[in-house]
C-alpha cells in the first residue's frame, strides 16, 4: 500500500522518483525515505496504583508478542530510526537530592 501512495506521489511529482544528489540522480538512484518510529514509554518516576501496573505490564506483554512497527509495516530496518516517548500517566513522585 504504501509503495502504491509514494508511485501516486511520484506521478504528481510531489516527491521526486530519483534522488536530488547530482551524483545518485545521474546513476538513477531512487529517493531514499527515513520513518520515524514513536513509542511511548513509561516514566521511571511514576507512581501507579497496583491496578494501573497490572494493565502497564499487560500492555507491554502484548507488545512484547506482537509483530513490532518495523515488521507491521513492511519497512526495512536502515531506513527506521525510533525515538521514545516518555508519556505521564500519574503524578510523580517527590525527587529528593540528599
């Protein structure tokens, strides 16, 4: 699907088929693509309740069996960079520096 949206895109030219390096154009070299991958991660300073580390652990349990992004999306791996994302679901903790 994906391949069938970037041909669209070339076709409209939109995006360019070949690279803009004079040198990769003149050996017809195509664009190349970075996708960046979010993922949320935990804060280490959260405080949850038992109930809200339970679905925590679950969550992360289904993601540790399920097909990763990369694979769900059919990319390969030099052009995927991911970057965590620390998401705040409960107040933090009070941090003392002793």
């Amino acid at each position: 699907m994906f391949m069938k949206v970037v041909e669209s895109m070339q076709k409209d030219r939109t995006i360019e088929k070949f690279s803009q390096y004079p040198w990769l154009n003149k050996h017809h070299i195509p664009s190349g693509f970075k996708f960046i991958i979010l993922t949320p991660v935990l804060s280490a300073e959260m405080i949850l309740k038992p109930t809200e580390q339970s679905m925590f652990f679950a969550y992360r349990w289904i993601k540790k069996v399920s097909l990763s992004k990369i694979e769900d999306f059919g990319l390969e791996l030099s052009n995927v960079e991911e970057e965590l994302i620390p998401i705040k679901v409960a107040p933090s903790g009070d941090i003392t520096f002793d």
